[in-house]
C-alpha cells in the first residue's frame, strides 16, 4: 500500500497540518513529493501538494487521490523541507509557504497541454494511440493510468514531450504551427495520398515538393507565399501527405535584444582580494556569509560576475537578488552580457506567462544564473553554488504579506542546505548585517575605494531653513540653480532625486526645520487628518495639531511633502531650456517605460533625469556630474526607527550616481536638519562613523540589532473588539514571556483603519525567548474560530520592516 501525506489548499489552522490520502493503483509509480494532487476534502475537492510518500497510515478511512496535477515535481525535496521551516519561522500556513514558491501562472487554475515535440511515429504506441492524430492534447483528458503516466513523464524530462500552462497572456505569442512534406514518401506516393480530384491540395503539395521539399514552415508562411487557404493544408494533414507541428517559443522579454558580449575585467588589487576567498569557498563547497561592503563605483558587480564565473565552471547554479527598483535594464544587460543564454531574470515587470517560462528554464536545468527580486530566492536550482543578494540592506527583500519572510534569512538557509557561499553586498550594509560582520557571524570583505581611484563626489549641504529667510519659497536653492545652470551650459548631466514616501505625514516648521516628535519615543509625530491628531505609532502617545512651532513660533509649520510632477512644473518654469525626463510611478507604469526613458537620458536625450527612489540606485551613465537631492527629511520623519539608516542610504545611493567616469561629481543636499547625524556622515561618505552613531541610538531604544522585534496587528470592524483582544493579546504575552523581554501597547496602528477595519498593534521587544513563535502561534490558534467567524485578523510579522 502506499500513500501519501498531504498539504491542502486552505489557509486556515485546522487545516495547517499534513492529511493523509491513499495512492490508488493507477497512479502508483507516477507520484512523487513536489507534485501537485487534487484531493477529496469533505464534500470538496481541493488542490494539495504531495510532501511526502509513504507506507502505512493511522488514519482508518482513508480516502484516494483523484488526480494528479503535475507530471514532474515542481517543488523539490529541498523547497519541501524549505518550506516547513519558513512556516514555523514566519508564523504562516504550510500552503501560503509552498504557494509563494511557484510562479503565480501555476498557482491559477490554469488549463495544462501537452504537445509532441516530434512526429508521432517516433513515440511509443501508448502514446500514439492516446494522441491518435492530433499534436497536443489536454491534460485532464488523459487517462489517469499509471503505466502511461510513466511513460509521460519519461518523455516530458527528455523534452520530446512539452507541458505547457495555457495562461492567458496577451503579451506574447507562444506556439506556432508548421507544416513540412511527409518524409521518406515519394512524389507518386503523396500525389496519391492526396488523390486527383483535389485540385486545390495537389496543388498545394506540388508547391511545397519544390520550395520547401525537406524542412518544416510555418503555416503562415505557406498561406502568404503560395497563397493557399488553411482548409486545404488541414485536408493534406488529414490525408497524411503533410505533417503539422506546433513550435513552442518561449516568451522571452529580451528577444529583440542584443547583448554585447563582455569578459572578464582585469581586476583591482582590492577587487581580487575580496573575490579570493568566495571563489574558495564555491570551489571548496564551504557554507559561509560574506558581507561585501564596497562604496559605491567600487566595481562589485564585477567582484558578482566573476564569482558567479567560478559557480559555472564548477558546474553549479547561482542565485543573484536584486532589488525590484534596481532591476534597471542596466543591471539585467550586466549579467545577460557576460553569460548571456544562461541567465533567467524574473521581476515583476514581466507577465505571468514570461515569468513562468523563465522560472521553467530553471526548472529544467536550462540556465545557470537566476537574477531577480526577492522571490528568486526560491529558484528551483538543485545545485547551487552560491547567492548574491546585492544591495543587502534594501527593505524591499522583506515580505509584507504571507509569508512574511526576509529574502535573506531564506538565501542563508539554503546555503547552509547546499554547503554554498552567501554574498551580501552594500555601499551602506543594514546595522544588523555589519553587526554581524564585526563579531564575526558573517565575513566582512571591503572596497574602500572607487575603480580607477576615481574620487569620491564633493558633497554640498544646503540649510533649506535659510533659503526660506532669506526669501526663497522655491524648492530649489540658489546654489542648486546655480550648478543646474552650469552643467546646462557645459552639457552635462543631473540627477534629481525626490522622495515621495512619507508624502504629508509629518509635521515640520519651515522656518526652523523644527519636527513634531513623540517624548517617549523619539520619533517623529504622524498627523491624523480625521481628528487632526498627532500620534506616535509606538507607544501610542497623543496630541493636538499645532498651529505655531513650539521652537520658533514661526507660523510656517505644516505637512510636508511635494510631488514630482509639481517639481517638473517649477523646474522648467526656472530653466526653460532644460530637457527633463521625469521618472516615477506615473510615467514607468507602462511595460517597457522605464527603459526607454532611461536609454533616451542615457543616449543624452535630456539633461536632467527628476525621479523617486527608481533612479536612486544602479544607474552607471558617465556623463552624470551633479546629483541633487531636494528634500533629505522625508525619510528621515518617518514614524520609523530605521528612518536615520534609511536616509544615510539613501543619500549615500543617490551621491553614488555622480562622477563615475573621469568627469568630477558634486552632490547637492537640501535639508531642514544639516545638523542630524545620518546627513552630516553622508556627506563625508562616513559609513563607520554613521553606523557607531546609530548604534548607540538603537542600543538607547531597544532596537535590532541589540533587540529582535515581533508585531502584532489586530484589525476588526468593530473597534472595542480590537481593543479587547489586543488587550488580552498584550497581557498573555506579558505573562508569558520573560521580564527581560518588553512588550509595548497595544496601540492603535499608524493606519488606524483600513478598509473599514479599525487596528491596534503590540510590539515585542526581546534578546532571548526561544519559544516565541510557538507562543504566538498559541495566540493565532486560540482566536483561530473568531477568526474564522467573526472577520477578526491578527497579523504576525517577526521581523518588521515596515510599521503601518
Ligand atoms: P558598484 O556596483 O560597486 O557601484 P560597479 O560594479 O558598477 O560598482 O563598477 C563601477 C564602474 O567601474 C563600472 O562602470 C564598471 O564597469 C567599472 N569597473 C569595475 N571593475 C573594473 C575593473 N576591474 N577595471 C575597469 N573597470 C571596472
Ligand atoms: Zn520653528
Ligand atoms: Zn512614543
């Protein structure tokens, strides 16, 4: 007897656990774990992974597999254990862990067909009788029989037999037919075949005898050259004299692309010294975290592709993460140039059918190389050789909805799995990071110096607060005018960087650069527009707008905030000459935008490249010898702890983009605060000084890397039932965990309602509680019936990044 035990496709607790089927006879010898079954479940029918097979069962009335989903696995054994782990980690059903897995086109109910990649004869007769004269046929209509699905599946992993996922994917045609002479028959054989009253066919034959006599073409191109309709060349496939073949083609997003080869570069001293000891690690299959901190320009990319070199040379796969925003075109051409066909890219930008395709070239051991955002971690390689997550302290490689998962914590469990070298790699490494590389969980690597020695740009504070007395409302400073002025002159280039996020939030005096903060927290105040409140999200303290600076008195206190669009306006209002290209949400949501606009400013199309976070990173243009940033403090006023270390990146990111070449680089910054830490140290490009700063600080607030953090949203329609529960929540906790640890609120969320629902968080403060997830899973399970009846949602993020 066999059988298998299962995960189901509700996310629910009663159902998180594994559910024991039987495998009937039919199937027995086609099922493996990683594939995918439907199941009976109650009246139901629902989808389910297999994760393991075994022989015996407790469970007395066990029930049979109906179908088989998938005729090979499409999680490996290693994703399976994968994912048990990310479950327990993450506080998340088992099946949300394996769903995230699988590219979106497979998680759709998406109708599967299997095509014959050679003539029909060539197949055994199985086979042949199941497609009888057809090229392709549907999955649900093949018998569930286990001999044939043996046989199916043998041919699929040679490729003779391709399963496709019809997803509905207007971007690309995927599949054409052609049409090609039946071989190894004479001219007299297939004239009679067709039989001579079919003058239209014989016709049809003859042209094709003479132009296309031994190879397949497509059938477009048999209907446009010969002039032949399609119901005559389908008559000449029935009678045999033709054969009719569906050519699958990838979607592939860079197909009208070139990609200029490239080698090698001879390396820096520094560059080979920091290569050295990941490249021995790949070779010697030794499991160890690097942490690569390079300034920006300190060639790091190349450090990546030549240790991804030594990954392919030892036969093994390479992981490389990038930030979605810093997916440019750029950074794709870097890896697609150097190894060309060998490299799959999955990013957001692509449709549901391109990433499928080139998630399946993973799968079927197609490519070496995998670069994408945040979920490539879960490249489906079997062999790794190493992962690179660039731009490691980048918020965006943590997941804010199920799982919850930081990309980085998965990528060092799977090195760990395959004995394989981590890459972290920064100009400004996240605190808990460099903590970790001081005291020596990670190995810290360092390029201290820009290729070619070339300097590191000067950079300019400007004191905004000034500006405002002495008469400028413009959100331009005179100095920055100034410089914008000369580059136009000298016909050079500028990149304008303005942060949107934390658009209206804070309150700040324009007059003194003065910001509402909370007493106890040290953060800065949120303005509620509804009650007109300021709240702090942390411990819920509370108070009333203001209507004069505390500090100055100034009238000039507001939110603040400014659009790009409105910058644009002004921009060319003061310079009528500039050619500005604006990029952000509005003019890159169109497929394909966001490069064109970047080839057209680097072509020099344009003088002054205005944008948000998008053109902060990873661009490389020569010519770009000014950076300005127009307003440092957005982020900084973030209700956020990490609102210091994300400015200081930040900065430092954008003042990366200037002077690359052997042109000289200036970097303006704007401010209201010249004073604060994390811009003073920016300015000096002074990572070390700024990381001990804001160590202090996070050591003074209890915050990583000195305390781990948990939050714990509760949301409800009805507000005294989140209170309540939140405050149960909060006191079981506080009667649960340790004294050492802290628990804070609850409080309400700094969106304190959300479609329609009211939310309250706790946070968790805490060095050592080995058994807080399990506790927390108590939580989530005893509320677990209210949740289900009663729409009451409690949320559980470990390891938070963002605070709303
Ligand atoms: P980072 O990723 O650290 O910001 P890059 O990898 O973009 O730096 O390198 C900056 C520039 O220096 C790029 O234009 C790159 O082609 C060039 N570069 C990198 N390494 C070398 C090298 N060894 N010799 C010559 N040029 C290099
Ligand atoms: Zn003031
Ligand atoms: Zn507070």
């Amino acid at each position: 007897m066999m059988f298998a035990q299962i995960v189901v496709d509700v996310p629910a607790g009663q159902t998180d656990r594994l559910f024991d089927y039987k495998v009937p006879e039919s199937l027995q010898g086609a099922v493996s774990p990683g594939m995918r079954v439907v199941v009976p479940f109650g009246p139901r029918k629902l989808q389910g992974f297999i994760i393991r097979l075994t022989e015996n069962t407790t469970v007395k009335k066990v029930r049979n597999i109906d179908e088989l989903l998938d005729v090979t696995p499409v999680l490996t054994p290693e994703l399976l254990d994968l994912g048990s782990w990310l479950s327990e980690e993450t506080i998340c059903y088992q099946i949300t862990a394996y769903q995230s897995m699988i590219p979106a086109a497979m998680r759709a109910k998406a109708k599967k067909v299997l095509y014959l990649q050679e003539e029909i004869v060539h197949f055994p007769v199985f086979i042949q009788t199941l497609f009888g004269k057809r090229s392709s046929i549907e999955w649900n209509k093949v018998p569930m029989d286990k001999d044939l699905l043996s046989l199916i599946r043998k041919e699929v992993r040679d490729g003779r037999i391709l399963l496709e996922y019809e997803v509905k994917d207007q971007a690309r045609k995927q599949s054409y037919k052609t049409i090609q002479v039946t071989p190894k028959k004479s001219r007299e054989e297939l004239e009679g075949m067709a039989g001579n009253r079919a003058k239209k066919q014989l016709e049809a034959l003859r042209w094709l005898l003479e132009h296309y006599p031994e190879t397949p073409v497509p059938l477009k191109q048999v209907e446009a050259e010969g002039g032949f309709t399609r119901a005559v060349l389908q008559a000449l496939v029935e009678k045999g004299c033709v054969v009719e073949k569906t050519i699958e083609q990838y979607r592939d997003p860079f197909k009208d692309k070139e990609f200029q080869k490239t080698v090698p570069l001879s390396l820096t001293n520094d560059q080979a010294e920091v290569l050295h000891p990941v490249r021995e690690a790949v070779g010697t299959q030794t499991h160890e975290t690097f942490l690569l901190r390079g300034v920006t320009g300190s060639g790091k990319t190349e450090v990546y592709l030549q240790a991804i070199q030594k990954v392919i040379e030892e036969g093994k796969e390479a992981i490389v993460l990038v930030p979605e925003i810093s997916l440019t075109p750029q950074m794709v051409n870097r890896f697609k140039s150097r190894f060309g066909s060998q490299v799959a890219v999955l990013h957001s930008a692509l449709s549901i059918g391109e990433k499928y395709d080139e998630w399946r070239k993973i799968q079927r051991k197609e490519v070496k190389v995998a670069v994408g955002a945040r979920s490539a971690v879960f490249a489906p390689f079997e062999k790794l050789g190493l992962i690179i997550i660039d731009e490691e302290h980048e918020g965006s490689y943590k997941q804010e909805d199920h799982p919850r998962y930081h990309a980085k914590d998965v990528a060092i469990w799977r090195g760990r799995y395959h004995k394989c070298p981590v890459l972290l790699g920064s100009a400004t490494p996240s605190l808990e990071s460099f903590a970790r590389a001081q005291k020596g969980v990670y190995r810290l690597l360092e390029l201290n110096n820009r290729v070619n020695n070339f300097p590191m740009p000067e950079v300019e504070l400007v004191d905004m607060r000034e500006e405002l007395k002495n008469g400028n409302r413009s959100v331009f400073s005179n100095i920055l005018l100034e410089k914008l002025e000369d580059r136009l002159q000298k016909g050079e280039q500028v990149v304008l960087f303005l942060n949107r996020r934390g658009y209206s939030t804070f309150v700040m005096c324009r007059s003194c650069g003065f910001v509402t903060e909370c007493p106890h927290c040290e953060i800065s105040l949120t303005y509620h527009h509804v009650n007109k409140q300021l709240k702090c999200h942390y411990c819920g303290h509370e108070e009333s707008m203001v209507n004069k600076c505390p500090s100055c008195d100034s009238e000039h206190i507001r939110f603040f905030g400014t659009g790009t669009q409105k910058v644009e306006e002004e921009l060319t209002r003061l310079l009528p000459t500039a050619r500005v290209i604006r990029m952000d949400v509005d003019t890159t949501s169109r497929k394909g935008a966001h490069e064109k606009l970047l080839t057209k400013f680097g072509s020099g199309q344009a003088d002054i490249l205005l944008g948000t976070q998008m053109i902060a990173k990873g661009l490389d243009f020569p010519n770009i010898t000014l950076a300005g940033v127009l307003a440092a403090d957005t982020l900084l006023n973030l209700p956020d702890f990490r609102a210091p270390e994300r400015t200081f990146q930040l900065l430092t990111q954008v003042s990366g983009r200037a002077g690359r070449d052997k042109l000289k680089g200036e970097v303006v910054i704007q401010t209201y605060n010249p004073e604060h830490y994390s811009i003073v140290h920016a300015k000096e490009h002074d990572f070390l000084s700024f990381s001990r700063q804001e160590m202090t600080q996070r050591k003074v607030g209890g915050y990583p890397p000195y305390f781990f953090l948990a939050l714990i949203t509760v949301s409800h329609e009805d507000l005294s039932q989140v209170i309540t529960t939140s405050e149960k929540i909060a006191s079981h906790l506080r009667e649960r965990l340790s004294i050492q640890t802290k628990v804070l609120g609850p409080t309400v969320s700094p969106i304190a309602r959300l479609k329609d629902r009211y939310r309250y968080q706790c946070m968790i403060k805490y060095r050592n509680e080995p058994d807080l997830t399990k506790t927390l899973r108590e939580i989530a399970d005893h509320f677990q019936s209210e949740m289900a009846k009663d729409k009451l949602f409690i949320s559980i993020d470990m390891n938070p990044h963002m605070f709303m």
